[in-house]
C-alpha cells in the first residue's frame, strides 16, 4: 500500500484543484453572471474538497517516487476518477442534464473530444459553457503530460520514441530539468490561448466568447457557446480558429526546441511537415469537392482549409455541413477522423508519426524482399527504429482497428444505423467531436442516443484518449503482479 501513497497524494492534489476551479465557478456564476448555478459548483467544490482531502490524508509521507504500476494507476485514477467529479454541476437546474449526460458531457470534455448532449447552447447558462470549456482546457494540457511523462515511460504504441529527458548527458535534453520543461510547457499553453483569445477579441467576439473558444481552440477540445459552433462567427474568426487548432496539433516539444538553445534540427520537425503535408492534401481534395458550387476561391479554400484542420486536428468545430458537399467531402472527412495530429500535442486520433513509421517499415519490407541480404536503417524523429518499435506501432494499429470494429459493431447492435455506428464509433475513438448522418453530422449531436450508447461511448473516448493500452493494463493480472 505504500508505494501507491504517491499516487494518492498526486491524486488528492489534482481533485483538490477540481474543487477550487468549482468554487471559483460558483462566484462567478452568484456575482458576474447571476445565472443561479452557484449551488451546483458549490456541491461540486464540496463533494471534491472532501474526497480530495482524503486523498491527501493517506499520501501524506509519500516517497517522491512513481514506478510502473504507480503511473498506471495514477493515469487511470485521474481520467476515470475526475470526469465523474466534474459531472456533477450539469446535473443541478442549470445543466439540466441526468446522470449519463452529465457524464458523456463531462467525458468529452475532459477527453477534449467535444461531443455534445446540449442541444441549446445559445440559451445555455454561462457558468455552464464556461465549466465545459476549462474541462476541455485543462484536458488539453494534461494529455500533452501524459504524452510527454507516462505514455514514453511506459512503451505505449512507439511514444518511447518520444522519451526526451531519459538521457544522462545534457546534450540529449530538452531543457536542463524535467520541472523546467513543465513550466514551459504550461507557460506555451497559457501563451498560446492567450494569443488566440485576443485573435479571436479583433474578429469581434466579446469577451466571454472570445475566452470560452480560446481554451477549445487551443486544447483541440471544439465546445463551443453556440449550437452553430464557429459558423455563428465571422469568416475572420474561423481564420483565427485555424491558425489555433494547428498550433494545439503540434508537439509541445518542438516549441520548446525553437525558444531554447536546443538543436532545432531534430527529427521531430519530420513529423510535423508530413502533418502539414497531409493537411496540405486534404484541404485540396474538399477544394475539389466543392468546386460545383461555384464559390469564390477564397472561400472555397477557407471552408475546405477549416473543415480539413477541425477534422485532423480532432477539435471538431464545424462552420457548416460538409456532407452537403457530396462522397468526396464525406470519405475524404472519414478517413481524415482517423489520422489526428503530432504525438506530444492537445491533438488525439492515430498520430502522424505512426503513419510516418508504418509507411518505413512497409519500405523496409519491400527492400529486404528485393534485396535479401541488403541491410538498412530506417530512423525517425532523429533515431533508429528498432523492431521493437515498429512491432509496437502495429500492436498499437492492431488495437486502434479492432477498439473502433468492436465499438461499431456494439453499436449497431443497439440499433443505431450504419452511418451513425461506424462515425460514432471512429469520432469517440480518434476524439474528434461530430461524425457523419443526420443525427451526429456536423448540425447534430448526441442527445437522441440510447443511454447504453453514450456509456460505450464514454468508454470509446477514454480508451482513445489513453491510447487503449493505458486501459487494458489495469485488467492484466501479471502486470499487477510484477
């Protein structure tokens, strides 16, 4: 029991700050916008002032140490543990919602997927809209954690590739301390939002709006405070969206690269350019697709360039329905859902860099096959690939296709139609937000599904947002028992 009281205690810390974010909602929703859900945040500061109290009560004289296990449990105690938390404001008069909603909200929120089960926003309760917003910022941030400290330290899917401060030489390092890295990490996120929050501030959002959008623009999350998402916004501030929702899809680490001393020729800017490139691609292929339409190009290129980066960048705003722009739009929107951003960023789906050593390793494979005794060495991100790694990126391929076939066919066993199963099943996993059908197209959302539905889903999110193995780890016994 001792060696997981670190866990308690980091546990206990994170739910004490939940606590104080619901205080801090409650005062604003009793004195700036006096939309009588004070008593709901209060509930929520309370219920997890107490629980987080007890937490830290039994981590106190923790050792400053986290093995294998530990960071297993902690990653899987904070992302199943404090959604159900943060769930309990929608349930009071202002949120509306029953339990299960409350939940899927929450789910999505943190898993900054950004599904939705409000389906009035614009008469929405402020303090509400601005609860779902900071779940989604502090989401954000916290997979960037995750990417960047546990999922490396634990091999997941080819992220040990990404293991920045495990080297013994300064020259290997990022920044000279992991506590150093840390905080500029959180400064880059709260500097970039802060940029986007005034970009969005010139396009003539007021301030709240302006606000709410920055923190889900950035964290990749797409809640929005209007059932039309950013269509209810000038064409100026879907130009902002864009420039932010690539920003949130980049890694971290790279921007930390280029304001450091570091070595900016890394193999991690690869990544970054094949994410461009596909953006690139795709934007082009919905160019053509709307090309009937007779718009402007300059429109054309906006709506294609916006729906291409909300999609790939897994933020899932919509500006307008691209399904009415015909199969091409539609397929090209599908398999864009999958792909994601950069490992290390707000961003979820496959990730570029997996794509990157897919395509590698199905190189290597034809060389050997022409060239039996040829010997070659694929890197990436400025290292070799070993086997392993490559072993690993298509055990985590494996998985990601058999979670979304499973999910999908689950599904539509309990009766949703095909179009709305498949989507469902490929948006909860890659964390995207809106799929494709009339009822959780790109005007929907996700209120007239079964109960059972968004259970499955919110289990969807979380195994995508954890990239699975996190998930499957807590129900294999031998690694309990090692």
């Amino acid at each position: 029991m001792r060696k997981y009281q670190i866990v308690l205690l980091i546990l206990g810390s994170l739910v004490l700050g939940l606590a104080v974010l619901a205080a801090v909602i409650a005062g604003f929703s009793e004195f700036v916008f006096r939309d009588d859900a004070s008593d709901d945040f209060l509930v929520s500061a309370s219920v997890s002032g107490f629980l987080g109290g007890v937490f830290l009560i039994f981590g106190q004289g923790a050792r400053p140490e986290i093995n294998h296990h530990g960071a297993v449990g902690l990653t899987a105690g904070a992302w199943l543990g404090i959604p159900l938390l943060a769930a309990i404001p929608f349930l009071g008069d202002a949120g509306g919602l029953d339990w299960t909603n409350a939940v899927f909200e929450s789910v999505s929120g943190i898993t900054t997927t950004g599904s939705t089960v409000i389906t009035n926003l614009d008469e929405t309760a402020p303090s509400i809209l601005l609860w779902r917003a900071i779940l989604q910022w502090i989401g954000g941030i916290g997979i960037i954690g995750l990417s960047i400290a546990v999922l490396p330290f634990l091999r997941v899917g080819g992220m040990q590739l990404f293991h920045m401060e495990s080297s013994d030489t300064s020259r290997d390092r990022v920044v000279a301390q992991p506590g150093h890295l840390a905080a500029y990490i959180a400064l880059l996120y709260a500097g970039l939002t802060l940029l986007c929050m005034i970009g969005y501030a010139m396009t003539g959002m007021n301030g709240f709006d302006a606000l709410t959008h920055a923190m889900t623009t950035v964290s990749t999350g797409g809640y929005s405070t209007y059932d039309a998402s950013m269509g209810a916004f000038s064409p100026d501030a879907q130009w902002v969206a864009i420039v932010f929702m690539l920003s949130g899809a980049i890694p971290f680490l790279a921007y930390v690269r280029l304001v450091s001393r570091f070595n900016r020729r890394n193999g991690m800017f690869e990544e970054v350019s094949g994410f461009l490139l596909i953006v690139a691609g795709f934007t082009l292929l919905l160019i053509i697709a709307e090309f009937p339409d007779g718009l402007g190009f300059m429109q054309e290129l906006r709506q294609a360039l916006f729906s291409t980066v909300s999609v790939i960048t897994t933020t899932g705003y919509s500006a307008g329905d691209y399904q009415d722009w015909g199969p091409l739009a539609v397929v090209s929107i599908f398999i864009l859902t999958f792909l994601g951003g950069c490992a290390g960023s707000t961003a979820g789906g496959f990730k570029t860099f997996r794509l990157q050593i897919a395509m590698k390793a199905v190189a290597r494979a034809l060389n050997r096959a022409s060239l039996p005794s040829s010997v070659t060495t694929e890197r990436h991100a400025g290292k070799n690939l070993s086997d392993e790694d490559i072993a690993s990126v298509t055990l985590f391929g494996g998985l990601y296709v058999s979670t979304f076939a499973l999910a999908a066919i689950l599904l539509a066993g309990m009766g949703l139609d095909f179009e709305t199963a498949i989507t469902a099943s490929a948006t909860a996993l890659a964390n995207v937000g809106p799929g494709l059908g009339d009822i959780i197209g790109p005007s929907g959302n996700f209120a007239a599904l079964s109960d059972a539905a968004k259970w499955l889903l919110c289990a969807v999110m979380l195994l995508g947002r954890l990239e699975i193995v996190v998930i499957l780890l807590l129900f294999t016994p031998r690694f309990w028992l090692r």
